[in-house]
C-alpha cells in the first residue's frame, strides 16, 4: 500500500465490502482518510477521525452510517447488517413522514435499519441521527422502486439479511388526476411502486421471518382503500389490493409466527400533502383532523402486538371506514356523483 497505514473500522474490522481505508498522514489524532475503493459507498464512525470519499472535500464529523447508492449503479449491503446479532427491519419510503416515524421508533426499541427512498439527504441525515441516538447500525439505498432492476436489487439485499424481523412497505405517493386524462406510465408506476414492490419485497422476506419463527410485515395502505372517487382512482385501488392482500397473507401464514398488518391512516401530518400543493393554509388543514405520524406508528404497532390485521388509526377514521363498507354501493355512487357535480358547477 505504499507504506500508507491502514487504517480498520471500529473495533478493528474492516469495511464491509473490502475496501481499504488508508491514512497518508495523521495529525493529533485526527487526519485525512481516504477511501480506495470504486463502490459508490462510504461509512462514517468515529469521534477523532474525519472520513472522506476519495475527490471530496473533507467537512464535518458523522457517526456510522452506510450508503449504498442504486442511482445509476446499484451495489449490495454487505458483511454489516448481514451479520449482525440483533435484529434488523427493512423500511421502505422512509424519507420522511410515516416512514421515517418508523425507523426512529424502531430505532430506540434496538433495531437495526435498512432504510430505502428516493432523497438521499433525508435518509443520510435520518441514519446520522438514529445511529448516534441510539447506537444502532442504520443504512440506506437510493432506490425507485418502480424500476424493476432497482427492485430487484432490494429483493437480492433483503436475502442477505438473515437478522430480518420486521418489513415495512412504505413508499407511495398520489396524482390527483382523471385516469383517462394522465399519463398511462404514471399510473402504471404507481402500481408498481404501491403493489408490486410490496408483493416482491414481502415474498423474498418471508423465508427469512420463517427461520427465526417469528416476524411483521407492514403494509402501509390507507383509509382511502375504503373510499372510491375520481381523481384519485388508481391511489385507492392500489391502497385497497394492499389491503386484500395482507389479510389474505396473513390467513395463508397462520401458525408461522409471521404477524401481517394493513395500517390505514387518514390525513396524516407529514409532506405527502405538501407536495400536492396544500399547504399549512390551505382550507383542507383546517376542515380535516390530522394525526401526527408518531401517533400513526404507535398505533400501529399496538395493533401489531394485539395480532390485529387491519389497523386504522383514529376514532374518526374507523367510522369513515365502517360507513364505507357497510353503505349501499348504489347510495354511496350517488353521493360521489352529487359531489363531482358541485366541484364542476364551482
């Protein structure tokens, strides 16, 4: 190595993928370190020691975190959250809002994380913090899951992770347009992202959750997979398979020690809605109650703990779902359509 040191991980392992940390200079304990290796990775952990990515500036102290980039090449976790002894959960979306409730919940009650989304400066930030918080290892990957290759790159990860407890299928999004008047690709991709995504992460995990006899998936639909309307069609109808298919699995995996659950939140405070254009001022936050995503989690996994399925957040919410399901179809019809009328008269 050209008589440069070599400098190991904490507690003298080396990084996880093979790369070599070398150290050309140290100065008071503290120096520059730079990473050669070619991954599109890099780890951050320690007091006394600045880490860089080889061609970048140094800047300011981080704990542990572990990057995987999957935008434009696509590298596996290794060695580190493969091997560790305490338990690992897998979370999707989690960015921010619900997702991100997750994993700092989580967090504190000693999980490790693997956390996926599409902002990576949320996620590094989110891994920072829960890792120096709480002392866990805490990784993410830049993933869109409406990718295939990108999915199945999460897929081949979650088969490496033999510590797997619990998977969260978080991510989705919504587009308040006329079916026949967006674009085909975009509704396609939220089947993909909503659906497909949650069914092909959820059956790579289960051989894994079978082996410790014990185990969750959590599939984040919504209040609106009771409701139907226009506008909003393929976000209710592809919130509505979740909600099918997580009471179907949980039936098939009866006796396996694998908890399933449908969490089904209504208006939840985080940035979904912001990035609809509704603002803090906009009427819709004054007319609508709205949970905070701690409150969505924590009832969740009380649900989760009772062997509950189908767990929908908030008194009010529960009512608007049992309206829903016990109305007449032909009233209730009838009701949307009298109020798609009044949208275009106004």
């Amino acid at each position: 190595m050209n008589g440069e040191e070599i400098i190991p991980l904490p507690g003298g392992q080396r990084a996880p993928w093979g790369a070599n940390f070398t150290a050309p200079h140290r100065v008071g304990g503290r120096g520059r370190v730079n990473i050669t290796t070619s991954l599109e990775c890099h780890v951050f952990k320690h007091p006394d020691i600045i880490f860089e990515r080889t061609g970048r500036p140094t800047g300011h102290r981080r704990p542990f975190c572990i990057c995987i980039s999957l935008i434009p090449r696509i590298h596996f976790l290794k060695e580190r959250l493969m091997t560790q002894k305490r338990p690992a959960a897998l979370i999707t979306g989690a960015s921010s809002g619900i997702g991100a409730a997750f994993a700092r919940k989580l967090a504190s009650m000693g999980y490790d994380l693997l956390l996926t989304g599409r902002r990576e400066k949320l996620l590094e930030d989110l891994c920072a913090e829960l890792s120096t918080r709480y002392g866990i290892l805490a990784g993410y990957m830049i993933a869109e899951l409406a990718d295939e290759s990108q999915l199945r790159e999460v897929e081949d990860t979650i088969r490496r992770m033999p510590n797997l407890r619990i998977l969260i299928n978080n991510a989705g999004y919504t587009r308040l347009e006329l079916f026949a008047e967006d674009s085909i690709d975009a509704q396609v991709d939220m089947i993909k992202v909503h659906d497909i995504a949650a069914v092909r992460l959820t059956h790579a995990a289960i051989p894994i959750l079978r082996t410790h006899n014990w185990g969750a998936v959590i599939n984040v639909s919504s209040i609106a997979a009771f409701l139907i309307g226009a506008r909003n069609l393929m976000y209710d109808a592809t919130k509505g398979f979740l909600l099918s298919f997580s009471s179907s699995l949980h039936i098939e995996l009866g006796g396996t020690g694998i908890r399933v659950q449908a969490l089904c939140p209504g208006f939840t405070r985080t940035d979904f809605h912001m990035k609809l254009g509704y603002g803090p001022e906009h009427p819709i936050f004054r007319r609508r109650r709205f949970m905070s995503a701690d409150k969505v989690v924590q009832a969740s996994l009380g649900c989760l703990e009772r062997g509950k399925v189908i767990c929908i957040p908030g008194r009010r919410n529960r009512w608007i779902a049992f309206i829903c399901k016990h109305m007449p179809r032909k009233l209730f019809y009838s009701l949307y359509s009298k109020r798609r009328l009044k949208k275009k008269r106004g």
